[in-house]
C-alpha cells in the first residue's frame, strides 16, 4: 500500500475510520484524498488526519488506485455520475453503500467491472469491526488483496462468493451492533425493574457484554459450546434460557434479520 493512491468519496464516520486504520498501518496521509462537500467536514479532516481533501469527487478520484465510495445509499448514483468521468480502467472502486449491486455501480460508471462491494459495521470506529466484502468478476486477485488491506484496516474481513449474499451480511454484522446495544439497554433497564440501581445496573449490562465479547473471541469456542458452559442444570441461567426460548427468542432473531435483509433489498431497488 506504499505507493498506492486512494480517494475516498464521502468523509463521514465510516470513512474517517477506514482511513485512520490505514495510517495507523503506514500508509502515509499524502497519498490520501477525501473528497466532501462539507467544509467543516474537510476541515476536520485535514487537521485530524492530515490528508488531502476537496469538494470536488471527479478532481478527488482523477488519478487514484483506488477510490472508496463511503457514501449513503440513497445518493449513490449522483455520486456515480459525478465521478464516472475520471474513473480509468485500471482503478479498484470499493462501495460501502447498503443494497447497490456492483451492475448498478458498473452501469453508471460507463461499464467499469473492478468493483469490490463491502459492508464494514460501526466498531470499525475502534478497529475491532467486521467486513463482508464480494469481488465482482472483473476483480483480480491483486484487486481482492488491496481491497482486502483496506478494509482490514477496520479489523477482520470475511468474503462471500455471491452478491446475493451481501444483503446477509449487511443483516448479521452492518446492522448487528445494534441488536447487542438493544440487549445491553433491554438487560440494564431488567435489572433495574429487579432492584438495582441504575448506575449499577448499567455497568453490570455493558461489561458483561464485553466480557462476552472478549470469551467469543480469545476462548476459540463457538458461541453454542460458551452457552453450554455457563448453563448449570436448573440453576438460574437455565431458568433464564427457559424463559428466552418460551418467548421465540431464536425466531425474534430470525425475524429481525429477515427485515434488514428485505430492506437492504428495497435499497438496491431504490
């Protein structure tokens, strides 16, 4: 990544975290271009980072290895017809945005195929995020491991080899954080309904989940075996996971996923 130059279009959360994960790992500041339209935006940019910045993408992306659209999806194809001019052959164009297949990408950028389409999730802000990632077919291998180096620097990557997948990705790991901070409040606010105060309930909520975090990831078992483990025959978690699976715990998940799956859809429609 030494002598590799990248633009990324859109300088927001995810964006900001991208390119600090990259300088974190040598890659130099210079060869990184942020193109936004808002100058506050840009200005935090250049004084954070250190990177270069413009309100113009087409400028931005002109001459880049590699540009990152970080955008959302609801503006992509403005975005797209704004930077299709400066897009040449040779460059690796990695999408964030949810739901917009790489044909519609490849469609608007005059027929460009090394599209690689990615879906990061928000603990990437700390480097300890998730990203699915699926290569287009026009997408060597050169062009999967620099894809691949730029998204690691967000934490790990996991590929699929189907586009249709991704819509699943995005429902596991793009919109999971959510589900475990929904768990983390939901689990805070028993507590207190069961008589402890809510400092104290708060705490015991959210270190618990990460120190569930911290056994999913160092202990090298599945979440199913850590489960068991913890599980004492008619003891008190017993009771607990008696009363989840009572009320459709597994289905509610099933659910939930099936939703961002289908909304991810309507996305990529849109």
């Amino acid at each position: 990544m030494e002598n590799i130059k990248i633009t990324f279009v859109g300088g927001g959360h995810m964006g900001r975290a991208l390119i600090g994960g990259l300088i974190a790992g040598g890659t130099a500041a210079q060869n990184i271009t942020v193109a936004d339209p808002d100058d506050s935006q840009r200005s935090a940019l250049e004084q954070d980072l250190a990177v270069n910045t413009s309100a113009d993408g087409a400028a931005a992306v002109k001459g880049a290895d590699i540009a990152v659209l970080a955008v959302k999806p609801q503006i992509m194809d403005t975005v797209l017809e704004q930077i299709a001019p400066a897009i040449h052959p040779d460059m690796l164009v990695i999408s964030v945005a949810a739901g917009v297949t790489a044909q519609r990408i490849s469609d608007r950028l005059n027929g460009h195929e090394r599209i690689v389409r990615v879906m990061p999730n928000t603990p990437a802000l700390y480097r300890a995020g998730v990203t699915g990632m699926v290569a287009a077919s026009g997408v060597d291998e050169r062009g999967r491991e620099l894809a691949d180096k730029v998204l690691a620097a967000a934490g790990h990557t996991v590929w699929v080899d189907d586009e249709d997948q991704m819509d699943a990705v995005t429902a596991v790991s793009g919109s999971g954080p959510a589900y475990f901070f929904l768990l983390v409040e939901c689990l805070a606010r028993a507590g207190q309904n069961a008589g402890l105060p809510e400092q104290a309930a708060e705490q015991l909520a959210r270190q618990t989940a990460y120190g569930a975090g911290v056994m999913l990831k160092e202990s090298g078992l599945d979440a199913a075996e850590l489960r068991r483990r913890v599980t004492s025959p008619g003891g008190t978690t017993a009771a607990a996971l008696e009363s989840l699976n009572g009320n459709h715990f597994e289905r509610l998940i099933e659910d939930a996923v099936e939703a961002a799956v289908q909304r991810g859809r309507e996305l990529g429609k849109a």
